[in-house]
C-alpha cells in the first residue's frame, strides 16, 4: 500500500504523518494520533459523533480522507480547552447537564463550537440546524441547546 | 486500491491527470456520497483527483444576469450565500435541506448533480432555474443541460474517470420571477426526501408567462411537469389554475414504491399538493401574492 | 420538605470533565498492546442449515491469527440476557443460543469470526469463508408463527413459544366484572420493533491471561451477571473472570443487560484462539440488525365500565414478536401485563401474554420493558371510554387512578403517588381547556390535545431476583471511597450514589469518588436496568454509608468521651451535640460520664487516628429492595397537516413523580430523553423487513429517530411523593419518560382528525392513508 506524508496543524501544533490515500481522518486521528476523543457512530456520515473543525468548518471526520486535510488546520475535542481554561460551550454542557453518556458529547460541542465561532447571537432555530447533524440518544436534546445558548451569552459577555 | 490522492491547481491539470491515469483516476470534491461507495466496491479506482483546491472552483458570481456556482462549492456555500438566497431562492431551500450541516460543509452542489441520485434536491432545483452544465473535457469544453444530465437511475452522463464539471450556470430571477424549493421528508435532517419539488415562476399583469417546475423522485432524475407548465403559460395566476397545474403534474411523474419512503399510491396522492405548494410559494417570492 | 446538603441538588455530574473533554474511556476506544481486531460472519439468510464451512482460505491471509465457527468454540447453551444468571425457581431461564450454531435463524445470526492485526484484514478474511447452507422455511410474524404450519425455529419449544411460558395473571373475577360492566370497549393494536439505538454500538475487548484468568471490557450495563454467563460458557469458575466498563458506555436504554449482543463472547472466544487481547466493536449496521430490539406485536384491550366512570373489569392481551432467540422474551410480557394492571383501581382484571419465536432481530430489554407496549393501547382505550361516557378523560382518569394502599396485581405495595398533582401540573402547562377549541372549521392543518399517563417499577423484582451490595471505605484521610457495580450508561448514577453517599456520610461531594462497574472491584449487584440504580444501588449506598457512619461515631465516641448517639457528623466534623447534665444527658438517654475537653474532631483526624491503631471504617450495604411505583401524566399537544398525513408535535408536558429527585438537572435529563424517545415510537421510529426477512431501517439514515431540529419543546416537570422505601424517598425514573408517551400524542391525533389509530409508528403515510379513508 503507497503511503503518503501527510501535513497539516492538529490544535494548533503542526503535525507530519504516514497515511494511505484510503485513510479516513477519523481513523488517523483515533488510531495513528490516539486522540480518541472524537468519536465513530457510524462511520458514514449519520450521526456526527466524529465531527471535527476543519479550516473552520464543521464536518463529519469519517467521510473526510485524511489526504483532504492536507495543509488544512484542524481542531478536534483535545484541543478546544480543558481544566483551567475550558471552552465556554464545555463549561455549559457540563453545567446544564447536556451531558449523559458522553459519546456523542464531542461532536455535539465541535458543532456547537464551529456555530459560535460563526455567531455569537444564534437563534434556536439556528442551533437546531447546526446541530441536526449530531445524533443524541440520550438528552432529547432540550439541555444542549440550552447549554449553546447559554455559551452563546457567555461569550457576548467576554466580548 | 486506491494509491493515489492529488490536488491539482488547475482544471487543465485536473483534466490532465484523469487523462494520464487512464480510467483509473477519478475526481473527488466533497466526496460524502464517494467516500461510502469505494469502500462498498460500487466504485472503483486508483486515484483521488481533489478539485476543491483549483481556486476558479470555489467561486459563486453573477455576471450578465447570469449566476455560475463553481465545482467545489459546498451546499452551505451555495444556502448561506446572498446572491443565492435572493436570486435563485429555490436552490439556497435545496441545499439547505440535504444531509446534515457537516454534510453540507463538505458536499458540493455539482456533486449532488453528479451523483445522479434520482431525487437529488439541488438537482431538481437547478433543472427548475433552467441550469446548464460546464464540462471539462480532454477535448475541450461542453454545456449540458442539468435535466440531460442524468442517464438512469444512480447514472449520471458525466464520466468522473474522465471528464470534470466545471460549474452550472442559470439565469438570476429578475423581477416578477419568483422560485421555490418544497421537500416532504420524514424529518428535518439526515433524511433523504420522499418527494421534492422545485418551480421557477414569471409573472406578468397577474399572469404566467411562464413556469418551470421540476419534480422528483418521480423518474430516473428530477422530471419537468410539462403539462403544468403549459397549463400556467399564460393563464391568470389563481388558486385555481394554480390546483388544476398541481393536479396534471402527475401526467409527467412515474413514483416507484419505496418501502423506505413512501408507497406508489402515497407519492402519487401527495405529489400535487407539493406542487401547489411549490407554485404557490414561487409565486409569492416573485413579489405578486396569489388571490 | 427537608432540606439537604447534597441530596436534590442540580451538581455537575462528576464524569462531565471527562465527557466534555473527551479523555472519557470507552470500549470502543480501547487498545491493548498487541491487540487484535474482530469482525463476524453475518448470516445473509432468515433462516437455514450451514452443511459446511471452510475457513480455510481465511485463516492463510496474512495477518489473521484465528478463525471461530461452531466448530471450534464452546457448545454451551446459553441465553445473552441476564436473566440466565437471576431467573427464580420453579421458573427456568431459557437457554436457546451458542456463540455461534449449526442454524442460523435470523439475517444477522453469527456464523464465523475472525480476528486479526486490523479491521481491515478481518474483514476480508471474512470474504473468503466458504459456506453452504441449506434454506430452512422461514416466519416473521408471531401470530403466523403460531400457526401448526409454521417452521419450529427452536426444536425444543414447540409452537414456537420460548420456554413454553404463557404468563396469566388472574385478578378479581374478570368475567363477572364484565357482565356487570354498563359499557365494554374492545380494540386491538400493533406495536412496531423499535431500537435503542444507543450511541456506542455494542463492543468488548477480551484479553486471556496464560493463568487462565479472563478479563473483558465491554458496554454491558450488569458487569457481575455477564460475568456469570461468561463463566457458563468457557467453564470458568467466576471468581477467574473479571468483567467491567472502562468506565463508561455510551448509552444502553436495556441493549446490554447481560451480554452486549454477543460481543463479549466472541471477543473471549476469539482472543483464547489467538492468545491476544481481541477487540470487537459491532459497526452500526450490526447494532441495528444483531442486537436486541424492542419487543413488536399485538396487544388487545378490552375494559368495562360503570356508567359513573368507574372503571369495573379489564382484559389484557399481548402476543409478542420474541425474534430468533429468547433473551429477554418471557419476562417482557410479564412487564407488560402488571404494569398495564397497575395504574387504575379495577376491581376484576385477566392478564394474557406472551412472546412467539420468529426468524427476526431477537427482541429484548429496551427502556420501559413492555411497559409502552400496553399504555399506548391502554390508554387509547380510556380515552374512548371517556368519549362514550361523555365525559372529560382527564376526569375519567383522576376518578380511576391508583391510591396508595390500594389493592393491586402486584406484590408490593403501591407505597406512593403523587399522580393526581402530576396530572393537574401537566394540564396547566399544555392548556387543556384549549382542547376541542383549536381549530376554525375547513382548516387543513389540525391541532390536538391529548394525554396519557402511566406508571413503572423501580427494581427488576418480582419479574427476576433483585439484590444489591455496596461498599463504603473510610480512607485514612477521612475522604470516602464508594464501591458499587452498577454501571452508568449515562444515566448519573455515578454522579447520584455519591451524593447519597455524601449526605449519610456528612461529608461535601468533594470527598466522595466512586469505583462502580466492575466484577473484580465490588460486590455484586444486578446490573443497571428496570429503572434500579438509583432505587435498589442507591438503597446498598443508603446501607453502606449508615454502617461506615455508625462505625465512625462509635469510634468518634470512645475519641470523644461520649455516647456516641450524641454525636453528629456534618462537614467532615464529628461533634458533640446536646449537654452533659450531671449523668444526664439532654437529648439522648445514653449518657457517659468523664467526656473529654473537646466537643468535635475532624473526620480526617479521626480516620487517621483510627488507621494509626490499626483501624479503617469499613461499611457495607447488603440489601434486598422493596419495590416502588413511579408516576407519570404527559400531554401532547400535535398538529396534522391533512393534505399530507404528516403530524408535527408542538410540545410534551411531561410530569413525573420520582419519590424524590436525587439530582434534580440528571433526573430531567432522563426524562427529556425518554420523551423523545417515546414521540419517535409513536411517529417515526420503526424497524422493518422485507419479505426475505432482511432488516429495511439497518442505519441511522433510514431509522428515523429524532434529530435535533425535529425536536418540540418539552416542559418537563417533577413531582415529590417522597415514597417510604426508596432512598431519600426516590423512585425509579430511567425508564419512564417514554412509557405514556405514544399514548398522549395518539388521543392528541384522535383530538385533531376523529381518527382512532390503532397502529404505529403513526407514519405520514399511515395517516394519510385513514384520513383519506375518513373521509369517504
Ligand atoms: S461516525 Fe462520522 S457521522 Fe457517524
Ligand atoms: S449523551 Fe448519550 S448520545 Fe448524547
């Protein structure tokens, strides 16, 4: 199988990595990266566990081959914040109880994070679409607009 | 297997690369619908040609009351731009509709064409604005309508081993021209449409001048209700030219039986309400509200 | 009310950090040095004889290091739900599967599986096993499965029926109740195969130690059970296996109690082949079409009434679609009958059920446990008892609800309700009066408002054994280690046992952490299912905190000088309440003389001072739980655009009376998820086959659960009964929020259109097609 060095900036950090063309980037980055934080639903674009920001925007991890993130700047789960300096839309998912199971958490609060970096006043209906893309089973997902929302405001504020 | 992944930087060089590969090369824009086909094995090849990087690709212009939208434009390009949303309304409510927002952020409208999915939304919109493909070929450049694009269900005419669309082009509403896009979907996301309907409307001292509506799954791509729109030509715009329009469009639609997305009997009782539904919408976007 | 320090407090669950940050582990995302990768053989058939099969070709391809079929795995009955390890005599467990058999009985069925350096390798293993199989006749429908026509799906059950358990429960006399009845109503519904559809499809990863010992991370939600049925299997003695969550799963909603389909087995079976650690994560595909389902099938109704509304006689009847093997499927239709019985004062009830062998998906536990099977038809039919008595069915309902003390089917007592208030809170929020007055004549899109209610259990007993252990471990620095084997699927048991811990213990949260979910780490218990962490768990923790306590104070008390039912624990401070009068003591009978200078001392000093005389505090809760009736009343209101069948839910009002709400913010989340759950089995959600038996809905693309734009407001509200038997007053709530849900968004479209449906998922082309119909 031809490999292929494959460049791009993983959470701000520059990254060279072996890849086959066959390669999805969500298989690169949870088995050859280890950041398993993104997660794999489906793996075909169905429920948006895997959601990641690429060059800003937010797509399904496991419909991107690797090779597509060539040169781009890529944020997963790992590298939006953690204790100490948390994303906005972490502290509120935490607070409001958006969060059951966990696993569809990532992508959900990826997706959150590309609609506030877009917006900081979204509108329900606008987080609905944002996020219509990121399957929850567990939250009816009545908390995790709430918790966009109240990131939302949040970030107003810091503004 | 696939060996190979480029970006070429120009369409010449795209085409070319298809060209030096032989069949064995392939193009890929967004590549949702792609990236699930080669791992099944409907699709085989060897290389990857990614178009998204070819700078004229990305483009959406307006030019001579004429709007052109690049090969690499996603469906939130083509939804979220103004140009759109306010020139050509039914494609920015098809592209809006497909998939889900991640799908969207890396789908690319002409891709949606290409694919050839017989009720693909941005399909059935572009076929009701009247748009015409821009075909790269090894030999030179072809246009091709959207509506002559597809030859069968799941087969696209365009050759992705060896050709490359380059855009599609339709004229902008003017004044008094009015379009929609209507879909009947079991939900809002992550859903394809058990039915959609696309209508471009020109109006004219309280008449039709003319109507193009297209409409799909009803056949192997998205169908033009032509009886409806000879019906409109010309007629008074009232609901009830507009109801009597809705109900001939079922002259032109031949719906299979999805045991996924509606019976037959279903699509076929239905259809005409989205028409109407469509018409009416069309109608008030070009501005006259219909009495 | 009482107020509490932790208790019925909204605090951060104390895995969020790790969930939000995504450093939470997962089977899924598991690896163990030289790990290998598994993928299974599916059967492409419903049903038929493998004559044989060669692995040969397989086990050459580079990379695959072993190849497991029928022929060289255990051949040990067993069934992949925990009943097999908790079925009480005289009732026996059905044991009707093997990892992998001769016949498969359904598109799906394991045939083979292969493990290997990658998935990929695995998986084009897979395509070179060469097998013959001779097609069997095969059935999908239980009542056609019943017919002496019908193919035997398992040789040893005739008439298809597992175990041959029909489950008749006679209360009253129900023929005299009728006869004495002024009005009888009688409808048959059909229920659809719903999913679970949980986030993180089944998984497990097995490593076997050349000691023999075994140890399996998997997404079980009863860690202890699969540990015995693994046991079973491999005879291994139990005390050799360890079995656990990593430690979290991503969602369960019933799919996992006992094996995750058969992901725990494989992994072992595999991983003894091949002497590695073996991993298995089922695709999405498998989770659909290879992993329990709801129960589908057909319940009847039939309920008597005095003409003043009192209700007089029910007949239940539910003949249930079991699928290929027996899982869950003679405790579901027990469910289903009791709680159907459960919710009104009927004086003469006959309860009728069962579950048939068909060559489907089999079908198992999932959230509410039959219990929405026989509330959306029950309530259907009150509804239509209202109607004919004229009178309004939330009256109807409130003259008929259970009370407490009543005398029910059941075996423990209905201890609690606060369903009335629930009823009237849930009426207020949906505005009931506006019902009938929501549409001007001629219009195309209706509205309609309609309700239901319902109750459940908050333990798995009488239907299985239910007990459950605890442990409470002072460490040397006065903090508190909490051991417990439930899981927490996401449901905040992790976050809500310790806080019941912290308030026995008077301790901050702070100073709790909790090991839970794993065999080797704690003690035994069920597992998390039947709606019991919280309840049944939450009672061991109630146990295991009071006995560290009371070892603490005794302790505190010869530190302290003093008796030591005089002293308090708040805060992590032990003090000394009251005042020694002579050799009296004020506020205590017991009394002793010679109390040292100091009134308090920290937990921290005590439990160091203990450790340095070679003490720890250990408490330990055993316990055999009561059982306890959760309440619930849900309002819908709906719209039906009649042109085109389709219905749009405006908003739920979801009462629900939890005895106590623990975490406030986690029991609403409960709740919110149920209720979406629950509109997704009445409008959309469905799995169905063709006629070769092929599953259709196999993705979250044609599965049609709710997305986050489909979702209406849901006004979710709790009601605190504060029941005598559950910790803190709680009552089950896991599984209640989809139990009466269909039920109100059914008589809402009955409100909107007349039309009584009597089938869902209630489709936009199911409704159109009625409407049409209707208007002939
Ligand atoms: S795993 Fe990528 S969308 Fe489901
Ligand atoms: S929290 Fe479990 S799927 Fe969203």
């Amino acid at each position: 199988m031809s490999s292929k060095i494959l460049k791009f900036t993983l959470n701000g950090e520059p990254v060279e990595i072996a890849v086959s063309p066959e390669d999805m980037l969500v298989d690169v980055l949870r088995d050859k990266l280890e950041l398993t934080g993104t997660k794999k639903g489906c793996g075909k674009g169905e429920c948006g566990a895997c959601t990641i920001i690429m060059d800003g925007e937010a797509v399904n991890s496991c419909l991107v081959p690797a090779m597509k993130a060539m040169s781009a700047s890529v944020e997963t789960i790992e590298g939006i914040g953690g204790p100490g300096k948390f994303h906005p839309v972490q502290e509120t998912f935490m607070d409001l109880g958006a969060i059951q199971c966990g696993f569809c958490t990532p992508g959900m609060i990826m997706s959150s994070k590309a609609l506030l970096d877009k917006t900081t006043s979204p509108t329900s209906q606008e987080i609905k679409k944002a996020l219509a893309g990121n399957i929850c089973r567990c939250t009816g997902y009545v908390k995790i607009e709430e918790a966009v929302m109240a990131a939302a405001e949040k970030m107003r504020e810091k503004q | 297997m696939l060996q190979d992944y480029l970006f070429p930087e120009t369409i010449s060089e795209a085409v070319s690369f298809l060209k030096s590969n032989e069949g064995q090369a392939r193009i890929i824009a967004g590549g949702t619908d792609l990236l699930l086909d080669i791992p099944e094995g409907k699709i085989k090849t060897s290389c990857l040609v990614d178009i998204t990087r070819i700078p004229e690709l990305s483009k959406i212009t307006l030019e001579d009351g004429v709007i052109s939208i690049g090969a690499a434009v996603t469906h939130n390009q083509a939804a979220n731009s103004e140009l759109i949303q306010e020139k050509a309304a039914a494609l920015a409510q098809a592209a809006s509709c497909v998939g889900s927002y991640q799908i969207r952020n890396s789908a690319t409208v002409i891709g949606n064409v290409c694919n050839a999915q017989p009720a693909a939304d941005t399909a059935v919109a572009l076929v009701a604005l009247g748009a015409v493909a821009e075909i790269a070929n090894p030999g030179g450049t072809e246009y091709v309508p959207v509506e002559k694009m597809y030859a069968g269900v799941g087969k696209s005419t365009i050759d992705s081993a060896s050709q490359l669309v380059t855009r599609v082009s339709f004229p902008a509403a003017q004044k008094k021209q009015g379009t929609a896009f209507v879909r009947l979907h079991q939900r809002k996301a992550l859903a394809l449409p058990m039915l959609n309907v696309a209508a471009m409307v020109a109006l004219e001292g309280g008449k039709f001048l003319w109507a193009r509506i297209a409409m799909a799954p009803v056949g192997p791509g998205p169908v033009r209700a032509l009886s409806a729109e000879e019906i409109l030509k010309g007629a008074e715009v009232t609901p009830e030219v507009i109801e009597k329009a809705a109900q001939s469009a079922l002259e032109q639609a031949n719906p299979r039986s999805s045991a996924l997305r509606g019976s037959k009997e279903y699509r076929t009782s239905v259809l005409p309400v989205l028409v109407r539904r469509a018409l009416e919408q069309a109608v008030a976007n070009a501005g006259s509200s219909c009495k | 009310m009482k107020e509490y320090n932790v208790v019925g407090h909204s605090v951060r669950r104390l895995d969020a950090v790790e969930k939000a940050t995504g450093t939470a582990g997962f089977t899924s995302d598991m690896k163990l040095p030289g790990m290998l990768y598994a993928k299974v053989l599916r059967s492409p058939y419903a049903h038929a004889r493998i004559l044989s099969i060669d692995t040969s070709e397989a086990e050459k391809l580079p990379g695959v290091k072993a190849v497991a079929t029928h022929k060289n795995t255990p051949r040990e009955l067993f069934n992949t739900s925990a009943t097999m390890t908790f079925t009480v005599p005289p009732m026996v467990p059905v044991l009707d599967q093997y990892i992998f058999d001769n016949v498969v009985r359904y598109v799906g069925d394991e045939v083979a599986a292969v493990a290997a350096v990658t998935e990929k390798i695995a998986e084009a293993a897979l395509k070179l096993i060469k097998v013959e199989y001779e097609l069997l006749p095969a059935v999908f429908d239980p009542l056609e499965a019943m017919t002496p026509e019908a193919p035997v799906i398992h040789e040893s059950h005739k008439k298809n029926i597992p175990g041959g358990e029909v489950i008749q429960i006679p209360y009253g006399d129900a023929e005299k109740g009728f006869a004495e009845s002024d009005l009888i109503i009688e409808k048959t519904f059909k229920v659809p195969v719903q999913k679970q559809a949980q986030m993180e499809t089944q998984a497990a990863v097995a490593q076997v130690g050349l000691d023999g010992k075994i140890t399996v991370w998997s997404t079980t939600q009863t860690p202890h059970p699969t540990k015995m049925i693994l046991a079973k299997i491999f005879s291994v003695p139990e005390s050799k296996i360890r079995v656990l969550n990593p430690p979290y799963i991503g969602g369960g909603f019933g799919v996992r109690i006992g094996l995750s389909a058969k992901a725990e087995p494989i992994a072992v079976a595999l991983s003894m082949l091949a002497k590695k650690p073996v991993k298995i994560v089922y695709t999405r595909k498998e989770d659909f079409i290879a992993s329990d389902t709801r129960h589908a099938g057909y319940v009847t109704v039939k309920l008597g009434a005095k003409k003043d509304g009192a209700f007089h006689a029910m007949y239940l009847k539910a003949i249930l679609n079991g699928g290929a093997y027996c899982s869950f499927s003679c405790e579901t239709p027990g469910v289903l009958g009791c709680m159907g019985m459960a919710v009104y004062r009927i004086p003469n009830q006959f309860y009728y059920g069962h579950s048939v062998y068909t060559n489907t998906t089999p079908s198992g536990a999932m959230r509410g446990f039959g219990n929405p099977q026989a509330m959306y038809p029950i309530e259907s039919v009150v509804d239509m008892m209202a109607e004919q008595l004229g009178m309004d069915p939330l009256e109807l309902r409130l003259k008929n609800i259970m009370q407490v003390g009543d005398p029910w089917p059941l075996p423990y007592k209905c201890s609690s309700t606060g369903l009335a208030e629930c009823i009237a809170k849930g009426a207020r929020s949906i505005g009931w009066e506006k019902r009938g007055k929501l549409n001007k004549p001629g219009a195309k899109k209706l509205r309609g408002i309609g309700m239901g209610v319902g109750t459940h259990c908050s333990n798995a007993w009488p239907w299985c054994g239910d007990y459950d252990n605890a442990y409470i471990t002072v460490q040397q620095d006065g903090s508190i280690h909490l051991a417990t084997g439930v899981p927490d699927m996401g449901t905040g048991t992790s976050t809500s046992l310790p806080q019941i811990a912290a308030e026995v213990m008077g301790v901050g949260l702070d100073k709790v952490s909790i090991t839970f979910a794993d065999s080797a780490s704690t003690p035994f218990t069920i597992g998390s299912h039947a709606s019991r962490t919280l309840y049944a768990a939450g009672t061991a923790v109630v146990e295991a905190a009071r006995d560290a306590r009371k070892q603490v104070l005794e302790y505190a008390g010869e530190f302290l000088k003093v008796a030591p039912e005089r002293l308090e624990l708040k805060d992590s401070v032990i003090y000394v309440t009251g005042q020694a009068v002579g050799n009296d003591c004020s506020g205590s009978g017991v009394c002793q003389t010679g109390e040292s200078e100091r009134k308090s001392i920290s937990l921290k000093e005590l439990a160091y001072n203990a450790h340095l005389r070679n003490k720890q505090f250990i408490g330990v809760g055993r316990i055999v739980p009561d059982n306890a009736p959760p309440w619930h009343a849900h309002f819908a209101e709906v719209e039906v655009d009649t042109e085109l069948g389709q219905i749009r839910v405006i908003k739920v009002a979801a009462v629900h009376d939890v005895g106590k709400a623990v975490n406030p913010m986690i029991v609403e989340g409960q709740i919110e998820g149920g209720v979406l759950m629950g509109i997704g089995y009445a409008l959309s959600e469905e799995i169905k086959y063709d006629e070769k038996g092929k599953q259709l809905h196999d993705s979250f693309h044609k599965y049609m659960l709710a997305t986050a734009d489909d979702t209406p407001e849901i006004d979710v509200m709790i009601v605190e009964s504060n029941d005598p038997t559950g910790p803190f007053g709680a009552k089950g709530v896991g599984e209640t929020g989809l139990v009466p849900t269909a039920a109100a968004i059914a008589n809402a479209v009955y409100d909107a259109t007349g039309i009584r449906f009597t089938e869902i998922p209630l489709t936009e082309e199911r409704v159109f097609r009625a409407l049409a119909e209707n208007r002939k």
